[in-house]
C-alpha cells in the first residue's frame, strides 16, 4: 500500500491509544501537535517516536508532508480543526462526535468535496470486521426483515462539574460522547434513516443532558429505542431484532462476538471475526484505503444521517451550546 503520513493533532487519552495502535502496525507517525503546548507535543513525539512535533494546530497543517491528519482534540474544536486541514488538502480522520451538529458537518462535506479531500469519523462501529460481517449476514435475509433495534449505553462518569463530560462550553453530555456510538449502531444496521424521532432528557446541574431516553423510526417501520447515561452503569449491549431471529452483541463499541438466536427453536450461533484490540488499527486501515482509491462515501453517509438525528434529538431538548 502506498505510504500516506500521519499528523495527530491533540495529546489526550484517545490519541495515545491511537499512536500505540499505529505503531504496533509498524506504521511511522510523522508529526503531533497539542494546542498551544510544545512540551506536551514534544513529550508525546519522544513517547511514539514521532519525527515532528509543532506547537500549533496551523504549525502542523502548513506541513506539506502530511497526508492525513488524525483529529483527537474535543469535540467543540473540530469543526474549526477540520476546515482548516481541508484548506490545506489534507485528508481527515476525526474522533466522534466529528461534528456537534449537522449544519458543521454538511458545509464541511461541501468544502471536502471541492478540494478532493476525504474526510471520515473515528467510529469504531464502521470499522469493525464484526460488523460488516453481520452487515452481509442481514442483507443475505438470514434474520428475515429487520423490525427494532435496541441499544443501551450507560457511563458512570465520576461526579465533577469541571469534568470536560459535563461541560456546556466543550459541547459536553451523554448524546455526544456515548449516544454517538447508540446512533451509529442502530443507524449501521436500518435500512433507511429514521424520520421520526421522540425522546425525553435529565439535565446534569452544568445544564448538558445527563441521561436521555429515545425511539426512533423510519419509513420501512423499523423502529429504534434506545437508553443513554452518563451518571449510571448499563451494559453496552445492541440486539438486532428481525421476523426470524435476533442479533445480540455485548460491549458492542468495539465488539467481535455477536450471538444469533433463532426464534423457531431457540437454538444459537456465535459469530465471531476481528479483534477488539486492534479497533483503532481497523479505522487506520479503511482510511487509507478511502485515500488511495478515493472511496468512503457511504461510510461519510452513516456519519451525516447520525449527525442529523443528533441534532434533531437536541432540538427537541430545546439544548444548545453557547457557541452555536
């Protein structure tokens, strides 16, 4: 495969972890950049064996080098991120939620387009062999018509009203760090999107959703109901639920066993391919892959459709951030 260069830009949890995925790969990072912080890039360079280190955002972008650029900063900057690295032609990989609303992500979709640049979301969910292999599975008809999705998610962040989870002005709340993985998932295996959306919220004394319930539906009658929060543990548990059968997978965020239970009968199979610890690498792999033969539009598609229902699910709190 042709060699494409990486830039990381933000030094958090996640970009730590995506740097050990690639190296592991045997693949080089060729530069990292952390707002406004030499010392935390420097430190991250040294960590991952990185060539370049900048101290800004703009530093990193204005590098001719750089191929793609893998967007690890929160979410309230991405947008901002983003437009900047398609100006300079570089291809994007940027961590959920890629936008904290629809109207972001169509007007960088449009600007993507005209500068010939790919840009995808760091959803594990898209990437995953469980998943595609189910995808097929589905498609084939063997759980006959898919009639409701059930996902929960439920995170019990430690009680800090300075944590950046519970903070309005970092686009912080349930819906946007784990409901992004609830949506993807119902919205990876429906065969449309939903154009019927109710749901009801608890706020979190910051003023972002603490927890949330909603149902979905689209226009084949499938239905999606799912449970969100961020002050209790639930199990990351997804069922796909059709006339024959139903699919059930568990710690489905980066899962690589589901269980099929035939209805007639009772009796189940186990569908089992990938790894759970090599997730990150998948999302590596596919991006590359849409920037060599120029692909990925359906991916970006999911991605679009699960930003419009987040922002339809928030308009319907009446919630919005202060900078929007």
């Amino acid at each position: 495969m042709e060699k494409l260069n990486w830039g990381i830009i933000g030094c958090g949890t996640i970009a730590h972890e995506m740097a050990q995925s690639m190296l592991d790969m045997n693949h080089e990072i060729y530069a990292v950049s952390h707002h406004n912080s030499m010392e935390k890039a420097l430190d991250f360079a040294m960590k991952y064996k990185i060539r370049n280190a900048y101290a800004t955002v703009d530093d990193l972008l204005a590098d001719e080098n750089i191929d793609i650029v893998y967007i690890a900063s929160p979410h309230n900057s991405h947008y901002d991120i983003m437009k900047k690295a398609i100006l300079a032609n570089k291809h994007i990989l940027c961590e959920k939620a890629i936008t904290v609303n629809d109207r972001q992500l169509e007007e960088l979709v449009v600007l993507a387009k005209e500068h010939h640049v790919v840009i995808q979301e760091a959803m594990t969910i898209y990437h995953m062999p469980l998943y595609k292999k189910l995808k097929e599975i589905i498609d084939d008809g063997a759980i006959g018509k898919v009639k409701m999705i059930q996902v929960n998610f439920g995170s019990c962040k430690e009680y800090d009203v300075n944590n950046r989870f519970f903070s309005k002005e970092l686009a912080g709340g349930a819906l946007l760090d784990i409901g992004v993985y609830a949506t993807s998932f119902a919205r990876y295996f429906l065969s449309s999107k939903p154009n019927t959306v109710l749901t009801t919220v608890d706020y979190f004394e910051t003023g972002v959703d603490e927890q949330s319930g909603i149902i979905m539906k689209n226009q084949d009658g499938q239905m999606v109901v799912m449970a969100l929060t961020m002050r209790a543990k639930q199990p990351k548990r997804g069922v796909i639920a059709g006339e024959e059968c139903f699919v059930e997978v568990n710690v489905y965020p980066r899962a690589s066993k589901a269980t099929i239970t035939y209805t007639i009968d009772g009796h189940q199979e186990i569908i089992e391919t990938g790894d759970s610890q090599k997730a990150l690498q998948y999302e590596v792999i596919d991006m590359e892959t849409d920037v060599i033969n120029h692909t990925g539009e359906d991916v970006l598609q999911l991605s679009r459709d699960v930003s419009s229902l987040l922002s339809a699910i928030r308009c319907q709190w009446g919630m919005t951030y202060p900078f929007e």
